[in-house]
C-alpha cells in the first residue's frame, strides 16, 4: 500500500501533463497500472479470481 500522503499528491492535477502519475485506485501502487481497469496488475489479479470484473475469466488451454 502507498502512503496515504503520496495517494493524496497523485490527485492533484499537475503543473504540466507529463507529469500524471496513474496509480491503482484500490491500494496505489503506481507500477503495474493498467489503465483499461485502472488498477495494478495484483488486484486485477485478485479481483478477476474472485469474478468480480465482468467479461474476464481465468485462460486455460
């Protein structure tokens, strides 16, 4: 989990766009962000095991 100050900074809007920082809305990780779901790649892993993100399931071939 991020700091809750850090959390707080990355909200504000930027002086300049280049310097959008995204993070994960659910624990603000900022590495492995995937913007279609707007989270990190561990809790969309959580999330999709769980079934809770429509349209995606767990491959197998």
């Amino acid at each position: 989990m991020a700091k809750t100050s850090v959390i707080a900074r990355s909200k504000k809007e930027p002086k300049f766009a280049s310097r959008v920082v995204r993070r994960c809305f659910k624990c603000g990780r900022k590495h492995g962000y995937m913007r279609d779901f707007d989270m990190c790649r561990i809790c969309f892993r959580e999330l999709a095991n769980e079934g809770m993100i429509p349209g995606i399931k767990k491959s197998s071939w």
